[in-house]
C-alpha cells in the first residue's frame, strides 16, 4: 500500500503524543509536514521524526503552506480557536483532514463547517479517540448486541484535575488558561458525549433535541493559584468565568437522556465515568461493571456490587482491533486508543471510506460548548440543538467506527 503523506499542525502535548502515534503506523503513515508558531516545538518533533528513520519532513509556522503542500491528509491539533479555521482552509483546498477535539463558542462555525463539506466534498474527520477506547467499544458492542435491553439513558463525564495545566498556560501558551478567563460552558464534551452519540445513533436515526446547562461557582482556580508561589503573584487577581463544576442534559427525540459533568478545576480522580442504562442492564466505566437482568443477584442495596470490576467476562463483544493489539501500541498512548483511531484514519483515507466521526457529529458534538455557554448565561434555561444534518438524519445509515462482533453467548 502506497504510504499517506499527512501534515501535523499544531505541534504542543497532543501534537507530541500523535506524532508518537503516527510514527508507529509509519507502514500506512510518512510525517511529512510538522506546523507550529514555536519554532522550537516544531524543531523537537523534526528530530523525533528523523530518529524513526523517516525523511525530514517540511517545516512552517504558516498552516496555509501545509494545506497547499499537496499532502493526504492533513490532523489539526491545534488550540480550540483554530480548528474551525484550519479545517475550513483544508477542505476548500480539497485536502483530507482530521481535528482534533474540543467545543466551539460559535454555532456559526458548526453551519460552516456543515456547508464547506457539503460544497467541496472534502473527506473529513473528528479525532475523537474515546469512541475507539476498549471500555467505550465494548459498551457499545453489548449495546449492539441486545445485551443492555431498550436504552434509556447515558452518562458521561470528563473529570480530570487541570489546575497545573490551566494556571501553567501563562508560562506554557496553554489555550485553557484564557478559556477558563472568558468562558462558562460545558468546554470539553465529546471525550464521554462522543461514544454515547454513537450507542444512541445520533444523527442516524436520532438527534440532539434540546439541553440545560448549569455551572457552579468558580473557586477552585483562585484557591490552587494562591497556593502555588510560582503563580500567585502573576495570576492571583485573575477572575475565573469557568464554573468548577458544570453539568449538561440533554434530551434525545427516541426518548433518551444524556448527562454531562465537567470538572476540572477542583481535585479529584480522572474519570470518563460513561454510562448507559437500558431496560436489560446497566454498564459502569468507573466501576468497570456489567450487569445484566437476566443474572441472580442478592436483594439488598449491595448486592449490586458482585458485578464491580467484572467486565472482562465480556471480552469476546471487543472489536478485532483491541483483541490482537501489542503492548508497544497500548504504550503509543492514552492506553491504545489513539493508535487503533489513527490506523483507521489513515485506512479510510487510503481505501476512500467514508469517515466514521463525520462533520455531521462534529458539529452536533462541538455545538454543546455554544448551547451549553448560551444557556448558563441565561438562567440555565433550555436550547434547542440544531439539527446539522437539515433532516437527512431521520434516513441516513451510519456505522460504528469499528466493525463489532455478533456474539452467540448462552442466554444469561
Ligand atoms: N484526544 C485527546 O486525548 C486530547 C488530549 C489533549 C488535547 N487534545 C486536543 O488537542 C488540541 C491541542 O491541545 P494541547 O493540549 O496540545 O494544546 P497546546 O497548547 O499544548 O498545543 C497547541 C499547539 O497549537 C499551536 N498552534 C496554535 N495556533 C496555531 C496556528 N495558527 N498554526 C500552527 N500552530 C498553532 C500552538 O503553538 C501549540 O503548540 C486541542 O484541541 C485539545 O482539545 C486532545
């Protein structure tokens, strides 16, 4: 097979670790272009690329001269504010091209997105690795499989303490730190809303009718920074609009619910925490727990927890991919599921297949961030979710992002 030359734009910690990524599908994958406004980020991946045994792949600060490179595909990871730009340029140059994720404060920028597709036709792609997590895969797999019964809610979150990254911004250029300044959203929704879209057949079927938004105070920052003297001084005054806690509902027309949380500004465990309620059973990412109508469990307000950690048991629902995967490209990153994401990319970008996270889910999924932000500066009122795929979801047929097994189990 003929290696894809892909450009790299935006070259900070996610740019590093999919670099890592990309170099190890170096069958399907050339580095070609690296792109970044720090001439020293870009000369740090430029010799990671040449210890692979790569050739030295073109460099620039200007992201119009990597869409103009006559490249394969080009992956924008880049801080928030950009992508929509980026990928815009991309597509009307008739260039594949894959974001990375994040929300946007703009619903303007989901329509334009939605139009630029639909005029130019350009393959496009949203990186969103957790749908190609094991434990998001084999949720949905148990989903597709009958298991979980008629769904009627999921939930989701991305709990992760960002406080040193967030007050780092002012030494780093981390977007989070004016972010967290200037807006109050849900920012951050597709890692736990993008695999839950999925299971519910958004834009296939269903879509995102409308939701309420409501956020905390915001006071976790404020306290960290006064601890840290590395950032008390400097940004001790500093006024956070970000709520330390932020949660999301949203209503589905089959019916069904979907709870966000964010929470990044207060200490606490790192937790995606997906899960998905249906009328046979219940699955718990945090607790790492299937369980099933059908199975006997004691009576009591515990009984429950003779399930906890048990969905090993339910291996054989795991795609093909994550049951022949190495060690070496688990430790590629975020535990694997960044490797198995790019390996499919770059197979629909070689093979011509339509894209599994298509422009249609990046815009129902990055609109949230708008909604959410509008409807918290309105006394957490109700939106409407617009409807990006202007009726055709109510007939167009979208797969999973991986082939899933049909499983002939014993009825349990
Ligand atoms: N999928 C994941 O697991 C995951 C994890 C972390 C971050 N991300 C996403 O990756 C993206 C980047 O996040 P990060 O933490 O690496 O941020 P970062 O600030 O560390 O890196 C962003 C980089 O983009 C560069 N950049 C900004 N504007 C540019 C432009 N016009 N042209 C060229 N380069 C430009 C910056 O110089 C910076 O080096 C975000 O969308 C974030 O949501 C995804």
């Amino acid at each position: 097979m003929k290696k894809l030359k892909v450009g790299l734009i935006g070259l900070g910690q996610r740019g590093r670790g999919l670099l890592n990524n990309i170099l190890h599908n170096s069958d399907q994958a050339e580095m070609a272009a690296l792109c970044d406004l720090f001439p020293e980020r870009i000369q740090a991946a430029v010799e990671k690329v040449e210890k692979s045994g790569q050739p030295t792949p073109m460099q620039t600060s200007d992201y119009m001269e990597v869409v103009n490179a006559g490249l394969d595909a080009i992956i924008v990871a880049t801080s928030w504010d950009m992508h929509v730009a980026v990928c815009l340029a991309a597509m009307k140059a008739g260039v594949t091209v894959a974001i990375e994720v994040g929300g946007t404060h703009n619903i303007q920028d989901c329509w334009k997105l939605v139009d630029c597709y639909e005029e130019t036709g350009t393959p496009f792609m949203f990186l969103e690795n957790c749908c190609y997590n094991d434990d998001e895969l084999l949720v949905t797999s148990l989903v597709r499989n009958g298991m979980l019964g008629n769904i009627s809610y999921c939930q989701g979150s991305y709990c992760h303490d960002l406080r040193y990254e967030i007050a780092g911004g002012i030494d780093t250029h981390h977007y989070r730190l004016e972010e967290y300044k200037k807006h109050n959203c849900e920012n951050y929704p597709t890692h736990e809303l993008g695999p839950i879209a999925k299971i519910l057949h958004i834009n296939s079927g269903n879509r995102f009718t409308k939701l309420v938004s409501m956020s905390s105070k915001a006071q976790g920052m404020h306290e960290y920074i006064l601890k840290q003297p590395k950032y008390a001084d400097r940004l001790g005054d500093v006024t956070f609009a970000q709520g330390d806690v932020t949660t999301t509902m949203i209503e589905c027309e089959n019916g069904e619910t979907i709870l966000l949380k964010l929470d990044t500004t207060l200490p606490r465990l790192y937790e995606r925490g997906v899960t998905v309620s249906g009328t046979k059973g219940f699955y718990c990412q945090t607790t790492r727990s299937v369980i099933l109508d059908s199975k006997e469990y004691d009576e009591g307000l515990h009984g429950y927890e003779k399930a906890f950690g048990n969905q090993d048991e339910y291996k054989e629902y795991l795609p093909e991919e994550w049951r022949v995967i190495t060690q070496e490209q688990i430790d590629a990153g975020h535990g694997g599921m960044d490797y198995v994401m790019l390996k499919e990319f770059f197979r629909c970008v070689a093979e011509k297949r339509p894209m599994p996270i298509d422009i249609y889910d990046a815009a129902a999924w990055m609109s949230v961030t708008a909604l959410s932000e509008t409807s918290i500066a309105n006394g957490s009122v109700p939106v409407e979710c617009p409807d990006f795929t202007r009726g055709k979801y109510k007939t167009r047929k979208t797969v999973d992002v991986l082939t899933l097994p049909v499983v002939q189990r014993e009825k349990e």
